[in-house]
C-alpha cells in the first residue's frame, strides 16, 4: 500500500513537473507582448505565426540593447521612435501581403537599431571625397545587419541606408539618398532630387 502510495505521488509531482515545463515552453514562444489582450489585426497575426512571434522577440532583445546605449540620448528620441515604428507596422493591414509587410517591418526595425546604436560589428568609416572637392566628403560606416545597412554622414546630416539587389557593384538606398560603390569608385546621390555625385575613397 504505502508502495503504491509513493509511486502514485511520484506521478503527480512529474505531471505537475511536466505541466510546468510546458507553461514554461509556452511563455518562451510568445512575443513580447500579452497575446489575451492583442489588440488589432496585426497582433493577432503576429501572435498566431512562429517566425512573427520569433522576429517580435527578436526585436523586444534589440530594444532593450540599444535603449541601455540611448540612456543619456537628448532629446529622447528612441521611445518616440518606437512608438512610431508600431504604428507603422500595424498599418500593414492596408498591405496586399500583410504578413511580408509586417516581416519587413521587423526586419529593417532590427537592422536599423543595430545600425544607430553599433549593436553589431562594423567597418569604417571611410571617407569619401566628392566630385574634385575634398572638402565635399561623405563619411560612411558598413554595419554587418541583415540586411546589409550602412550610415552616411554629410556635414551636420546623417542617412541610413539599406544593401539594394544591384547588377554589378554594392548599392545601398536610404530615405533620399543612394550610395553606389563600384570598382573603387562611389556615385553618391544626397537629398530628393540632388544630383550624382562622383567620389572616390580617401586613402
């Protein structure tokens, strides 16, 4: 009797063992937010899909990296950034592909933080001297993102730029800017509009 009576609450502590393990699991594979209280379309998704749930914590870690490096950042722009950057996603509902709209999102998010806060290895900066005048020089930084990111700066003005697919050469994009390199040479086009600039890199 007493036999059985210990192997039967052996049993009860596994299952409950078990059971805890399992809640465990679960809360690891939720996103960085409360699924109960999802709140629109998009988190639903997010909440319902492994990858979205996965790229979700993915971004949550990053976050919290670059907040610790943007501590003493003024103006506090990072929170007000995200802030925006969420608002965006879930505008991926008017999105023809919500679920590629809303993976993209998180993607060039993760990168881009990476980039700005230098959460990841980097090469450069390399200078840049533009159309005969070494006074005209842009300033770039390569960082290893995925995608391929890199940060220009021209005097007081910064661009964030992302690895574009490119025939020959590497070609990056940013808001208004591009960045060409090609055999040695940069073709460097800096504000709407603005016309080509030819550089060559700065021994």
């Amino acid at each position: 009797m007493q036999l059985r009576q210990g192997l039967h609450t052996c049993m009860l502590v596994f299952l409950i063992l078990l059971m805890m393990g399992h809640l465990s699991e679960a809360r690891a594979a939720d996103p960085s937010f409360d699924c109960d209280k999802a709140d629109g379309s998009i988190e639903e998704l997010i909440c319902q899909d492994e990858q979205l749930t996965a790229l979700d914590r993915r971004l949550a870690e990053v976050y919290r990296a670059a907040a610790r490096k943007a501590a003493n950042e003024k103006p506090p722009v990072l929170k007000a950034e995200q802030r925006g950057w969420i608002k965006g996603r879930n505008a991926c509902w008017k999105s023809d592909d919500t679920r590629s709209c809303v993976e993209t999102a998180y993607r060039l998010r993760i990168a881009e933080l990476q980039a700005r806060y230098r959460l990841v290895p980097e090469k450069g900066p390399f200078w840049f001297a533009c159309d005969g005048n070494p006074s005209n020089e842009v300033v770039v930084t390569f960082f290893a993102t995925e995608p391929p990111t890199l940060i220009a700066g021209r005097g007081d003005q910064v661009s964030w730029m992302i690895q574009q697919p490119s025939g020959s050469g590497t070609r990056y994009q940013g808001r208004n800017e591009t960045f060409w390199e090609h055999q040695g040479e940069a073709t460097i086009v800096w504000g709407y509009d603005a016309p080509e600039m030819r550089c060559v890199r700065k021994p």
